[in-house]
C-alpha cells in the first residue's frame, strides 16, 4: 500500500467514479481501476459496491475513508510545516511574561538551542484581555477567553520568606504576620492580587513597609534583610533558598499559572516554544522549595 493508492481511493470515493478520479490523478481509468483492485485485495475486503455506472463506498469503505481522509490531511499539514520551517524569514515568537520571571532567562536559552535563527519578542507588562492578540503565548495566573487555548503548566505554594530573625518557627499565623514589615509586589500585580484575594478570605490587612512592580527589586530587597515577603515556591526558589521560610497557617495560599495561547495558524516553531515552555516548568517543579 502507498500514498498514491489512498489518494487514488479518496479520489473514487469523492467523485463516485473511476473515468473522474483517473482524471484527477493524472492516470487512466483503467489504470485507477487496477489502483482500487489493488487495494481491495490487500485489505481482504471490498471497499465500494457499484450503483448504475458509478461507485459509492460501501460500509467498508466508509470507515476506511474516515482513516485515510485525516491521515492524508495530517501528511500535507507536516510537509507545509517542513516547508515553513526551513522558509527564509523567521517570525518573531511574541512571548508575554506576566509571572515567573526569574525562569526567563532558562526559557529563552531553551529556546535559543532548538531555534537559533527564531527572534522572540519579550513582554512583561500586563496586557489588557484583548490586547493578547499582541503575544503568540502568555504566561500568567490569568485565565483569557475561549477563543485561547490554556494550559495550567503548575500550581504552586505561596511561603513567607526572610533573611533575618524574623521567622524562626516553620509556621506562621496571619495574627504574626500582620506584625511584621512586609517586601512585597506592587497592587494590581499577578502575585499581590492572588496574596490580597487570599488574605480577604479572613479580612486580614497587611502593613505593607516596600512595593515595587519590579519582581528582582523584590528579591534583592529580601536577600539584603529588608523585611520579609511572599515567596511562590516553584518560580522563587532560587531567592527562597537564600531565606528562611515558613508555612502560613491556618490554610497556606497557593496561585495557578497557565500557559495561553492564542488562536492562529499552527507552526513547528510554535509547537517547539510552547514545548519548550511546559518541558521548562516539568523541570522546574522538581525543585520546589519544601519546609
């Protein structure tokens, strides 16, 4: 069996007859009728019964064409994808970080090893909902809508963390934390609004000592024993192996991240990133901080 009898066959079967499929294929009909022999005989059934002077699929054939149909199609969609691959320009991967910014520079060397020549374009605002058509992927606790396909890539906790004295015990109580100055993100960003969602379940208010929208300035900050601050347990783990932690008591806060992506034309390029992506986070779980 090969491709140019399952073309043959899609042929008979779309035009329910062989003098037009032969046509189609650029072959005689008499050789279009040996073509479908042919295949009969190597599936031990028959694939068509004749009506008049014409073909139609039987029960055989009908299933078989189901098969054939997509595996066609998925054959040319991989040769396409080859061609693109290898076409002249590169687009530029449109990457919108919104959380875990610390894995940005492993994202892009992953990147960089499977696809030299592909520019990527790298944001870290946070985009409006329809402004996602601005980023071929969006990494974020945001959820888009159905238009975009999401996948959650981890769910992790969320510790408080410190380089002083200040915790000295594994848990912590929100009663304790309300006495302590707090590092933390600016309001309206990814992980304060999950920590305010969080801490207005038990209408707790924190005294916030130093914000900032700039993530490393919050790291560095808690490094220098600034003050103590949340600390996601996947995606901070490099700084929060540098403090001491504990585990907020009574119910510890946890945040989602998804990776999103939005609608457009399939590619091997944005197959890879977004591979590379989740093969990323797989790894990156493996190293959760732990108390």
């Amino acid at each position: 069996m090969n491709l140019s009898n399952l073309q043959g066959f899609l042929y008979v079967a779309d035009t329910g007859n062989l003098t037009q499929a032969a046509k189609l294929a650029f072959i005689s009909q008499p050789a279009m009728s040996k073509l479908i022999q042919q295949l009969e005989s190597e599936l031990g059934v028959p694939l068509f019964d004749r009506v008049g002077r014409g073909i139609q699929l039987n029960a055989n054939g009908r299933l078989f064409y189901s098969y054939v149909s997509k595996s066609l199609t998925q054959l040319q969609e991989g040769i396409d994808a080859l061609k693109d691959a290898h076409a002249g320009t590169k687009e530029p991967v449109r990457l919108s970080v919104e959380v875990a910014s610390s894995l940005i520079p492993d994202l892009l060397h992953r990147i960089q090893r499977q696809l030299p020549d592909v520019p990527v374009h790298l944001n870290q605002r946070i985009l409006p909902a329809p402004g996602q058509q601005q980023a071929d992927f969006v990494i974020s606790t945001r959820q888009f809508p159905d238009t975009h396909t999401a996948i959650p890539l981890l769910s992790e906790e969320i510790f408080i963390g410190g380089a002083g004295n200040q915790i000295t015990a594994p848990y912590m109580s929100l009663e304790q934390l309300q006495k302590l100055p707090i590092v933390g993100m600016g309001r309206h960003t990814p992980l304060r609004e999950t920590i305010d969602q969080y801490l207005a379940q038990y209408n707790i208010q924190l005294k916030y000592q130093y914000e900032s929208d700039d993530p490393a300035t919050i790291r560095e900050l808690l490094t220098n024993n600034v003050g103590v601050g949340f600390i996601p347990a996947v995606t901070w783990q490099k700084v929060g192996r540098k403090l001491h932690l504990a585990r907020i008591i009574p119910t510890p806060p946890f945040r989602t991240i998804y990776l999103t992506e939005a609608p457009g034309k399939e590619t091997p390029v944005r197959r890879m990133v977004a591979n590379a992506i989740v093969e990323l986070f797989v790894t990156e779980r493996q190293r959760t901080l732990k108390i």
